[in-house]
C-alpha cells in the first residue's frame, strides 16, 4: 500500500511555483510514437473475495455519507462500488450535485479529485484512494513552466492577443493560471465551442496541456490548417518554447507539447492492421489521439460519445476502439451482439488510473466508516476561486444549435 492512514497532500503540492509534476512517468522513448509507459499485458487476477465483501461492508456501514465516483477507465472490481460512472468533468459535476455528502471518494486520478475540491463545498471531503494516481498529461504542463511561457508571450507583446484553454485533464495549478488570465476550460466533447468562444475573445490560443486535442479540433472542426498550429516544448533550449518570434505571431494555436500516455501509443499501422484482421471493421478513436490516426479512423469522439455511438450501433456490426482497454472490455462485454476490440494488439491499460485498486479503495472506505479521514484533496482558496472561474466560463459556453433543438 504506497499511502498510510491519515496522509494528505501538502497544500505546498497544489499551490502555485511547484516545479515538478506529481508523478513521472516513463523512462524512454519511443521515436516512431509517444508510448513513453511500458505495458506488461493483464492486469492481476481479481482481488480475493474476502477483500470484495470487505467493501461491501464497508461501503454499506458508510451509507448516505459516502459518495463514490468511478471513471470509465477503472477496472470492473472498482467500478462496481461506484455510485457512478463516467468522464472527469461528468463525474466532478455529479459530485457537486450531492452536497449532503460527507466523502466523496474520487476512483479516478488527482486532477480529477482536485476538480471536485473545487465544485464541491467546503463541508465536504474528496478523498483519493491513492495519491500515487496521477495523470501523466497533467503533468506534463507545471505551472512555473506554463508561467516562463505567457512571460515570453509578454516579451514578444503578443499575451494581449492569447486566450488560454485548459483541457480538464489538467491540474488545479493550470486551471487557475487559466481563470486568472480571462481563459476557459473545456472537455473532448466541448472543445470546439470552447475554441470558438476564445477566438471570439482574442486572435490567438494557447491550447494546454494535449497538442492532439488541440490540434484535431482547430483543424477538423474549426477548419483550420495545420499551419497554424505550432508546438510550444517547455524542455526546448531557449525561451520561446523552440519557436520563433515570427512562428509564435503568425500562428492562431500555440499547442503545449503534452499528450496521452495511452492514447499516443495508436499508430495509423494499428489501423490497418485491425483492417485487415477484421473485416468491415468501424474504427473510432479519441481526440486525444495522434492527428493521423484520427484522419484514418471512421469516427472520432470523447468518451461519453465513444459508448453512446456502439450501444447504439446495429447488432452485427464490428468496432476496434482507440481508448482505454479496462473501457472497451467492458464495451465488450455489455454488448456481446456486436463485436467490439481494442484498436492496438499491445495491451495497453493506464498506468495511473489502475493505481485505484481494491486493496486502496478497501483501506479508503474502511478507513471512513472507523473515523480517520485519509488521503483528502485540497486545493488552496485563491487557486480553487481561479479555477473556479474558468470551469464557470465553460458551463457558460453556448450549447450547440442542435442541443437546443433537442
């Protein structure tokens, strides 16, 4: 168990000026990919079943005081002691709608958890099963680093014309720096309106932390060109991000170098290949894939659109998904009409997500119902006010005319 009873995380951890990310992962890379995390195959047998009806007593001793949160991308011995289901935002939205609850219990990572500190009340506590669960995306834009970025914007006299969009996959630092400077977060399935909203507000933006989902949407939503796209890399020599001055004038996106661990490691070749292994294949893929592989892909779309599009696909047909494996194995098995596989032959499960294992989830909730809070998620007023501030800008975002119709 890498956490004991009664650990937090330091308020230090989630202020401004911290210089490194929670967690680092990967120890290479890949140069034909952005695989950056290594991927051993199965996950471990499921958990004994004395430690099953450990949970169950626990989670039933708490009752009306607990709220527990699963993301789509948690393994089945977890997500079945959710009290719901779904992506980042969905999740930290259903937990601000119970204020009655004493403990909200985030089976997710930590941007995830610091999300729902800030939409929930103060009275209530987020609670992490694990700390070591972090985001490896998130990461990979710090706040000193985004600072250094918007100083160079100054110098060269174009921060005036910027708009920061925030992915939600990103941590309560980067939220915050966002609100502060007039910006918006937005999800995989808003980003487009998200976009537009900025653009109509400033001629430039600068897209964190997910060049993918930047870059997919300016271009085959917003019809933009991948000209004006340039790539911001905090780890370049020099100070405007191994740009220059006349890139960084010229373009409409300035994309953070940052990617998922998981969905970075489709490739066009896996395309192909389940092409050819399974014939009339439908393959859909998240945003946050790489550009190519999106434009080879049939259908493109978030999480939520992902499981709405093949529970409502016709009994027969075949679909190869570029997401999380623990999500299209339980696609799989909830549709056993249609045919439904992994978009890659690697195995590839999230690294951080799986940290949230039953043994963690036992000692959390077990934990709780014998008095001792563990492993709470704070983030610090001022910063939670500003980040506040942004996520409201997004709830505020036009809905789409077709949504309205509806």
């Amino acid at each position: 168990m890498s956490n004991s009873p009664g650990q937090t995380r330091s308020a230090a951890a989630t202020s401004p000026g911290r210089s490194l990310p929670l967690l680092v992962l990967g120890a290479g890379a890949d140069p034909a990919s952005e695989r950056g995390v290594s991927c051993p195959g199965d996950l471990p047998p499921a958990s004994d079943p004395a430690l099953v009806e450990r949970a169950r007593v626990a989670r039933a001793a708490l009752g009306d005081r607990a709220f527990v949160l699963g993301h789509h991308y948690q393994r089945d011995e977890v997500i079945q002691f959710a009290d719901v289901t779904g992506d980042s935002f969905k999740l930290a939205r259903d937990a601000a709608a119970r204020p009655d609850a004493e403990f909200i219990v985030f089976c997710g990572v930590h941007f995830m958890a610091e999300s729902a500190d800030i939409l929930t009340s103060a009275k209530q506590k987020v609670v992490l099963p694990d700390l070591a669960a972090g985001c490896s995306m998130a990461d990979m834009a710090t706040y000193n680093q985004v600072e250094e970025c918007w100083d160079a914007l100054e110098d060269l006299g174009i921060a005036g014309d910027v708009i920061p969009v925030t992915y939600m996959n990103s941590s309560a630092d980067i939220k915050a720096f966002t609100g502060r400077h007039g910006g918006t977060v937005c999800t995989s399935s808003n980003a487009a309106r998200a976009l537009s909203w900025a653009l109509s507000h400033g001629s430039k933006v600068l897209f964190l932390p997910d060049q993918h989902l930047g870059r997919n949407t300016a271009v085959l939503e917003l019809g933009m060109s991948l000209d004006d796209c340039v790539v911001w890399d905090p780890h370049a020599p020099g100070e405007t991000g191994g740009l220059t001055p006349g890139q960084l004038r010229d373009a409409t996106m300035i994309l953070w170098r940052g990617h998922c661990s998981v969905h970075g490691r489709f490739s066009p070749g896996c395309v192909a290949d389940v092409r050819e292994r399974v014939p009339g294949v439908n393959v859909i893929v998240h945003p946050e894939c790489q550009h190519d592989v999106v434009l080879a892909a049939d259908y493109v779309g978030s999480t939520e659109k992902i499981i709405s599009t093949i529970e409502q696909a016709p009994a027969g047909s075949a679909w190869a998904v570029g997401t999380e494996l623990n999500l299209v194995q339980r696609l799989a098995a909830t549709h056993p009409d249609k045919t439904v596989v992994f978009l890659d032959k690697t195995v590839c499960y999230c690294s951080t997500m799986n940290r949230i294992d039953l043994p963690h989830l036992v000692w959390a909730l077990e934990s709780l119902a014998g008095g001792q809070l563990v492993n709470q998620i704070t983030v610090d007023d001022q910063s939670a006010a500003q980040a506040r501030a942004a996520l409201e800008r997004m709830l505020a975002l036009p809905l789409p005319a077709a949504a309205v119709a509806a």
